[in-house]
C-alpha cells in the first residue's frame, strides 16, 4: 500500500503538471462543437495528445469514424482498465452536457497514468467513444466485444453535485413518420390527408397514455417536420421521441404503447405510419466496488461525496450497456449550483468556466488514482467481479 500511496501522489502531480495542456484542448473543443458521429476535430485533437504521450493509437473503431482507442499495454495483459472519453455536443445548445470536460478527463488521467508510472502491471485502455446524445456509441462498440475482457471500465460526468452512483434510466429513441396526400387546404380540403393531423394525434394520445404509466417512465418528443405550407395538407409528418422507463423491460412494455398511440392516429386520420426504433441504452448498474475506491480518492483531494435523491431527476446514457458487461462506474462532478439543469445554456457556460476545468481535473486524478487500486490493489479485480455477477443476475 505504501508503493500504491506513492503512485497516487506521482499520478496527481502529473495530472497538475498536464493542467494547462488539458484546459486548453477542453477549451478548444467546447468552441467547436460537433454532433454525433461528425466529431472528426475533436477525435483528431484528442489521439494525436494521445499519440503524443506515447500511446498506440486505433482510428475507426467498431466501425465508426469518429471513435478512437488508445492502448499502453503493461507487464500483464490483465487487470484490463478502460477510460472512456465523450466529446458530442448538442445541436442548439454546443456542449450543454460537458462532453468538452469528459474527454479531457479520461484523456488527463490515462496520460498522467503513463507519465507516472510507465511500466503498469496491467493493460490500459482509452477509448475515444462518439454519438453519446442519441446515438449509441457505446451500445455499437459493446455489440462489436469491444469490452470483453475488460476488468474496469470508467468516466466521470460533470453535474449539479457530487454523486458517485447515480442510477439511469433505459431509453430508447423512436422516430414516426406520417404518410397523407396533399391538397389545397382551403378550395379541396376534402382530398387531403393530413400527415400534421396524424402526428398531432399521437403527441395527444402519448399525453393520456402518461397517467396510466409509473412514475419512472419520460415520454418527450419533438415534430421534426409538419408540412411546407399553411396553406397545403401536410402530406409528411415526423416527430422524433424518447421513451424511458427505470429497465429496459419496463422500457419496451411502454414503447409497445406509444406505437400503439401512433398506430392509432394513422387510422384515425388516415394516414400511413411507419415507425423506426434507435439503438436501446440500459439502465446503469453502478460498481460498488469502484465506486468505494473513486469515493477514497476524491477524498484524498478534499471532494466529498453526496448521497443522490432515490428517485427522479436522472438521465440515460449508452454507458449502461458497458455495464452490463463488466465493472463500470460513471461518477459525477458538481460544475453548478443546484438549481441549474443539464442540456441548458447556464450548463453549457458551465463547461467552459474555471470550475468546470477545476472539476474536470479533480476527475482526471480520481480516474488515475482508482485505475491505479485496480492495478494494484491484490484481489480488486477479482472483488469488482464477483459483486458485478451479483448485480447483473439481480438486474437480468
């Protein structure tokens, strides 16, 4: 324990010592956002930092441009650690969910992990991973192994407070698309057959449908198209939802309802529907045991943790399907005062502030530091898997 006391301390005063280079490439990123599957600037940005540091570097990961892994491999194959880095922004809003803070995170830890200790008795893994904000960058790779044989995966995710596990709920994307016949709206209203109508009818329908769902379950959505002309029937209509619920069986029993409202209005009006199902995103199950060693190390630094609400208030991320295959943690970091949401213009201006970068690097060194207690720490490895077997057969 003393070796490992000491490599933690090395490991911080890297992560100090790479301070201004990560700020910077943050900055860079949240000035240039990308969306999903175009973070061509930011995946470039981040392996080549990567490159330079001494890692050997993999470009189209799991068949995605966008996504990257680095890898330093140590005088073992295993313990296996892997860092993820996100860097997608929102469309309308730049980085108002701290992607910028994220990758810069993992990729802080796993260069100061290098630097300060070069010879690792394990594997060390980065994985660049896009398309977090709808598009299952995560759920492409675990689908294509990429975390098989994986004994630690782990980010950490700027928040409103400092929770080390924090539950997600299952979602899953849904995309309706309404077919009617257009016409003169006001001289043959008669021939037409109004996509709009049918769209709207469904959005009404979702609204019933929620007093007969439980408490757990967020149906939202948007019309992505309603027609060209107020005075033309809408012969195309399109809406785009997200549908969750606190499991993913929960989750699929209230996606069969929400087609059903769409199938519903399609007869209704007239229309033809056809419906289009995104990749689905598991809810999280947390690591105990990394989260025990996360919680020590933020200690260490002066962070203390908070005990998370038990319920509402909670997301969904791709990184519940990584959990679902080996040990995983996704802590969060306070940037913002409590009453500030995510995906909001005061969160974006939180991820390009001094505290957020504050935040960002007391993650870089939580990350080092816990992949450090799985390396080093004799049976960690071992003890994270038994207690996820456990979690995985109660949650299955």
């Amino acid at each position: 324990m003393d070796d490992l006391n000491a490599f933690k301390e090395r490991v911080c005063k890297a992560v100090d010592g790479l301070s201004g280079d990560l700020v910077a490439l943050g900055k860079r990123i949240f000035e240039h956002p990308e969306f999903q599957f175009e973070e061509r600037q930011a995946c470039a940005w981040l392996s080549e930092f990567l490159k330079a540091a001494g890692f050997t570097m993999e470009g189209n990961v799991a068949g995605m441009e966008t996504a990257f892994r680095g890898t330093v491999r140590g005088s073992r194959a295993r313990p296996h650690v892997a860092l993820l880095a996100e860097y997608d922004a929102l469309r309308g809003l730049g980085h108002a969910c701290g992607h910028n803070l994220i990758c810069t995170a993992s990729v802080g830890a796993a260069v100061a992990l290098h630097r300060a200790v070069p010879s690792l008795p394990g594997t060390l893994t980065i994985l660049g991973t896009p398309a977090e904000e709808g598009g299952g960058g995560k759920v492409i790779m675990a689908e294509a192994g990429i975390f098989e044989g994986m004994d630690a995966v782990m980010m950490f995710h700027p928040s409103r407070s400092n929770w080390w596990a924090r539950g997600a709920l299952a979602s899953q994307r849904l995309t309706v698309k309404f077919h009617g016949k257009s016409s003169h709206a006001a001289a043959m209203p008669e021939r037409g057959v109004n996509a709009l109508n049918a769209l709207l009818l469904t959005f009404h329908a979702i609204d019933s449908l929620r007093q007969h769902v439980t408490s757990d379950v967020r149906i939202h959505g948007i019309v992505t198209k309603g027609g060209d002309a107020p005075n033309v029937v809408p012969e195309y209509a399109e809406g785009r939802f997200s549908v969750r619920a606190a499991t993913r069986s929960a989750q699929r029993d209230v996606m069969e309802k929400v087609k059903r409202c769409a199938e519903g209005a399609a007869i209704a009006t007239g229309a033809r529907v056809e419906m289009e199902t995104g990749h689905t995103y598991a809810e999280r199950n947390n690591s105990q045991v990394l989260v025990g060693f996360f919680g020590e190390n933020l200690a260490r630094l002066g962070v203390e943790g908070e005990e998370p609400p038990k319920s509402g208030g909670i997301g969904s991320s791709d990184i519940g399907n990584v959990s679902m295959i080996c040990p995983t943690i996704h802590p969060y970091l306070s940037i913002v005062d409590g009453d500030v949401a995510g995906h909001t213009p005061e969160f974006r201006e939180a991820a390009g502030s001094d505290r957020g970068y504050r935040a960002m690097l007391n993650a870089a060194k939580g990350l080092a530091m816990t992949t450090l207690d799985v390396l080093y720490r004799p049976g960690a490895a071992d003890e994270a898997w038994e207690a996820f077997r456990a979690s995985v057969g109660a949650v299955s």
